[in-house]
C-alpha cells in the first residue's frame, strides 16, 4: 500500500491495526496512544492532530469513535481528545471510525469532513459478529460454576449476534431459547431447532434461565420481568451485548441483586488482533 496513514485514540483493535499497516511498510502517524510503545520504525508518533493532518492522506479512530459525544475514544491516551477541537483541525480529511452519533456527524459537516462509519458497512459488522460470539461464551464460562453444555440459555434478539449466539450455544449442548420480537423471526427461531418466545410471554418463562443474553439496544428487561428472574445461591446471570442503553434497567436489577454482566465492545477484548485484520480487510475495499 505505501500509503501514509493516521490513527488517533482507539482500543487495542487499533493499536494491532497500526502494526498491521506498518508490517506492510506503510508509514503510520499515531496520536493518542501515548501508553502504548511501538517498536517497529514505520510507526511515528504525532505531537498534535495537525500534524497528522499535515502528512496523512486519511485518518483511522476507534470503535466507537466517543463515548460521550464529546471526547474521542481513547483509553491508550494520557490526554483527553476534544472531538470539537479535533475537528477543527481535520478540515477537509477524511475519518475511518465506526459507531458515530449522529451529533457527531453534525459537527463534521460543519468542517467538511467525510467519515466513513465502519458501523454501516454490512460485511464489516457480520464479521464483527464472531468475536463478539465467542466473547460472550468466554464471559458466560468465566462467571458460572456450572457447565454450559445442559444449562439453559435465553438469547433476547435474533439479529446478526443472536443468530450466531444461538448456533454456538446449541452447539455446546445448552437448551437454547430465543425471543424475537417480530413473528418471522419466532419462526426462523423454531425452524432452526430453539425454542421460540414471543416478547409479550418473556416474563413468564425468565426463571427457567441459567444465563441470558440480550442483544438489543432497548430496554426488554424492566421492573415485571425482572423480579421473576430466579435469584437463590446458583442464580442466573444476564450478560449485556446491546450497545447503549442496553436491554436492562440496571437500577431495577441492582435492587433486585441480579448479576449483570456489561459486556459491550469484545472485540476489542478478547479478540483485537482478529478484528484488527477485519476492519483492515474493511478499509481496504472501501479505499479500493
């Protein structure tokens, strides 16, 4: 590729990126990850967003871009990064990030910057889908003391994770059930073997679960369904895939002592040098 290149803020997927790029003697600028030491010569590190501007034909961020609208997402950097300041000196650039708001989009049209929002690119968030799978089994062995093989498990959404989440579950010998809240994919649900839940009988069937996963980003899980969830000495755990705000009311569960798990961004976790190579494999058909 040759190309020169620069990425600011970002978790570990992006500092692996970074060593990808640069194994492939692209020169690569890096701002924001000051608590990271890079070895390999074809890494430099920027002093200010100006400079990466200055000798960059494009910048790469992190996923997600901010956690608050207001700062970039970067937990490898001694500095907070001001999304508004930033902005004002990537005029004209063009930002490689995923998971925007749209407050933040507001603000690059402002500046005349193009992003490219890794989030909407459909071959990118399948993929991102298996290492967010096989993070929510791990987290699953992690914090139980039983097997999954035989436990039952209640995935909430049949969506890209869901579908994926159900088959490797299945797969290990767990009784698998679903929710979906709409009819066509109660009967993908059924079709493929797990038993199917509509959403207006959830509260009904949560305390015969050992672990449920919820991977919608809505709140599923309020007062009524809560307090049926079994909680004596093997109680069950709710691990939370779903992006901001979740599918539980965390204040309701905490009242309630039900253990809740956050697990959101696992990639990043359990798998960064695999996701690095997807969003690489991403980026350069975008650029292509």
């Amino acid at each position: 590729m040759n190309n020169k290149i620069g990425i600011m803020g970002g978790d570990l997927r992006i500092i692996r990126l970074a060593e990808i790029l640069a194994e492939e003697k692209n020169i690569v600028y890096i701002y924001g990850l000051e608590k990271k030491k890079f070895l390999n010569d074809y890494i430099l590190v920027g002093n200010s967003v100006e400079e990466l501007c200055k000798n960059c034909d494009y910048i790469i961020s992190g996923i997600p871009f901010s956690k608050n609208e207001q700062d970039i997402y970067a937990p490898f950097s001694e500095r907070t990064i001001k999304i508004e300041e930033t902005f004002n000196e990537l005029n004209n650039k063009t930002l490689i990030t995923g998971a925007v708001g749209e407050k933040i989009l507001k603000i690059a049209i402002k500046n005349n910057i193009k992003i490219i929002d890794l989030m909407k690119s459909e071959s990118f968030t399948v993929l991102n889908v298996i290492p967010t799978v096989e993070g929510a089994l791990q987290v699953a062995m992690q914090n139980t003391e039983f097997t999954i093989h035989d436990s039952k498990c209640l995935v909430l959404g049949f969506g890209r994770i869901g579908k994926l989440l159900c088959s490797k579950l299945n797969a290990l010998g767990a009784n698998v059930s679903c929710m979906a809240r709409e009819n066509r994919n109660l009967s993908w649900v059924k079709a493929m073997g797990y038993k199917d839940i509509a959403i207006n009988d959830l509260n009904s069937n949560l305390n015969d679960y050992d672990i449920i996963f919820n991977t919608i980003p809505a709140i599923v899980l309020k007062d009524e369904e809560l307090k049926t969830i079994k909680r004596e000495s093997s109680s069950a755990i709710i691990i939370e895939l779903a992006s901001s705000p979740g599918g539980v009311d965390i204040q309701i569960a905490k009242e309630y002592d039900i253990k809740i798990i956050k697990a959101q961004g696992l990639p990043g976790k359990v798998a960064p040098l695999t996701a690095a190579k997807y969003i690489k494999r991403t980026i350069d058909k975008i650029l292509n």
